[in-house]
C-alpha cells in the first residue's frame, strides 16, 4: 500500500504545528494519559485510520497496558476491562466522531454520564482531544497513509 500524496502536514508545515499544539493543548488537565489513547484508538477504529489505530494500540502497550485491554477497545461495551470513566469516555468519542449516525448527534444519555466523570475542564480536554483525532483520522483516511510508513 503506497499513500496518494505526500502527507498534508508535509505540505503545509504550519497546519502539523496547529494540529499538534491542538492534540498538546487536549492533554494537557486531568484526564489520565490512558484516557485519551483509549478514545483516539477508538475514534481511529471507527474511521478506518490505519495509521492511527496502530500508533495509539502501540502508545498503550508502551504505557502498560494489558493485551486485553487493548484488543478490548473495539468491543468496550462487552469487556470487564473498563472503568466508568472509561467508558464514559469512549461513549462520548464515538458519539462525536459518528456525528451524522442519528438525529441528536450526542444523546444527552451520553453526555450526561460523561458529565457524571468529568468536570467541565475534563469534558473540554476530551471533546478537543477527540476533534483532533478525527482530524488526523480524516486526513489519513483521505490520502491513504499506511499504517507504519514515514511521512
């Protein structure tokens, strides 16, 4: 597999400067590290961004997490390997990355058990960092970038 062009963020060096102090500025409160791989992950899976389904399982592994916790992303739901925040969390990324799936894009049942969570501050770390995820997703999908390759 070979990408259509080069990379968008080698064209336009500024846009991966924006884009990247977007993703720093997400993690920069008090949702656990963790929280945010799991998420990014998740909203990669949905997306079909190979490139960052394979960057953000690796980052878990290299944090220290469990095999099955990392396998277990795609099927939160059914997995015991989650918290409530947790889950919360990925209920939330998938509601915002699946925006257009059903007439109120984030049922307040979503929202208000991540709100039950997360403070305000928390809520805001996670809704940019799960927006800058879609957008890395969304530019890869486009262009093609394989999972692995340099830019």
């Amino acid at each position: 597999m070979q990408a259509r062009m080069t990379h968008p963020m080698k064209v336009l060096p500024d846009a991966m400067k924006a884009l990247l102090a977007l993703s720093r500025s997400a993690q920069s409160g008090t949702v656990p590290e963790t929280t945010h791989h799991l998420v990014h992950l998740r909203a990669s899976q949905i997306n079909g961004c190979s490139v960052c389904v394979d960057m953000h399982a690796r980052e878990l592994k290299d944090a220290g997490e469990k095999d099955e916790r990392i396998w277990g992303v795609g099927a939160w739901r059914e997995s015991p390997y989650f918290s409530d925040a947790e889950r919360a969390a990925l209920a939330l990324a998938e509601s915002v990355t699946r925006l257009a799936d059903r007439p109120d894009a984030v049922p307040d049942v979503v929202w208000d058990d991540a709100a039950r969570h997360y403070d305000e501050a928390e809520l805001s770390s996670l809704l940019v960092s799960i927006s800058a995820i879609n957008a890395w997703n969304r530019l890869n999908a486009a262009v093609r970038q394989p999972a692995g390759s340099a830019w």
